[in-house]
C-alpha cells in the first residue's frame, strides 16, 4: 500500500466543511462514487458485525420529498448523492449467526471453527455484560460509516453535509423502511459545492489542540 502524506489528509481535513449549497449542475463521476460506495462497505464495525443498510437514493421525486422531512434543507435535492445511513433494528443473535456464517464463507473455513466466537458475541448482544442499549449500541457502529465517508469524501475532493437536523420517522415513511427492521439515523448529501456558499470560505472553528488533547505519558 502507498500510504497517504500527513500533508495531504491534513489538507482534505481543513478543505472539508459541511458544504449548505450544492451545486446541482455537477455530478460525481461513476468511478469515484463506486470508491465511495466501497468505503461504506469496508467501514470497520464493533465485532465487524455491521448493523446498517446504505440507501443511496436517485429518483428525484423521492429525494424532492424528503425535503420537506429536512426541515426544508435542499442540500439533499441539490447534491450530487444522496445517503441515508440507517440501523438494524432489532439487531440479535439471529444476525450473528448470519454474520458467523459469511466469515466462514469469506475466510475459507468451516463454521464450527468459529462457533466460540459466535457464542461470545450472541452474548454479548443478547445480554451485555454491562448496562448496554443494543439499538443505541448499533447507532453508535452506523455513526463510524457516516465518518467514514465524510473522510474518503474529502481525500477525493468530494462535498459532504452530514445531516441530523430531519425527522427520522419521516424519512422512514417516505423511504418505506416501516416494518423492514432498519431505522434512519442521518442523511449525507454528497456533491460540489455551489460558488455561492458562504461557508465554503468561512474560517473553521475549533478549539486549541491543547483543549481537547492530553498525552497520558
């Protein structure tokens, strides 16, 4: 692998913004969206057991409804994609297993191999060994990918706008993900940024690294 510069992540890292005007008459070509779909998929996961669903939605009479379940914000008609992140929900040991017998498949074993692992992990997510809600549990595995993406987004020069300010069970609705065992959680625009987006050049605001960083030696 031919690693990344500091340089070069600490530039997409600075460049990036959670960009409020896309520009609508520029796409994201075929081939650096199917890397950004990838990085969806290879996002890493507690157990990588991978509790979500990526809808990437096209059809614009659907986008132009979610809109109005985005308390109007246009980013999510205007951007090149749209994602909606969504959660397994109920996630249980029924989903391990599932997830037991792809790793066998992947890694070229048998399954019993991996049976004390499975029972470990069933486990775990069926009674936590601590106070532990599993639906938020598997909110907090979703959130990883939308960071994930946000990130890849950046190295290739893509804009993003990760967007929690919607009503979740309206998306759902429109979505028609009722009674499917996933629930939104958030929304991310992908795109160009519109010339007219005043925060594309508004200064990053963040505290001193010495607020937020300590070295435990």
């Amino acid at each position: 692998m031919n690693a990344i510069s500091a340089d070069t992540i600490l530039e997409a890292l600075r460049w990036r913004y959670a960009t409020k005007q896309f520009d609508p008459t520029r796409k994201i070509d075929p081939a650096t969206w199917t890397a950004l779909e990838d990085s969806l998929v290879l996002t890493p996961s507690s157990f990588g057991l991978q509790p979500w669903k990526f809808l990437v939605v096209n059809r614009p009479e659907i986008r132009e409804a979610l809109v109005a379940q985005s308390w109007n914000q246009r980013q999510v008609i205007d951007a090149s994609h749209l994602v909606i992140f969504t959660v397994k929900s109920p996630f249980t040991s029924d989903d391990v297993r599932e997830h037991t017998a792809r790793s066998a498949e992947v890694r070229g074993i048998d399954v019993s191999e991996l049976a004390g692992m499975e029972k470990m992990v069933a486990g775990f997510v069926e009674k936590p060994p601590y106070p532990l809600d599993i639906k938020e549990w598997c909110s907090r595995q979703v959130y990883l990918a939308l960071g994930s993406f946000m990130t890849t987004a950046a190295l290739l020069g893509i804009d993003t706008c990760p967007m929690e300010g919607i009503n979740p069970s309206g998306y759902d609705e429109v979505l028609g993900l009722t009674g499917t065992g996933y629930f939104t959680l958030a929304a991310c625009p992908a795109g160009y940024r519109a010339p007219t987006d005043k925060y594309a050049t508004t200064p990053k605001v963040r505290y001193a690294k010495e607020r937020v960083l300590n070295h435990i030696d």
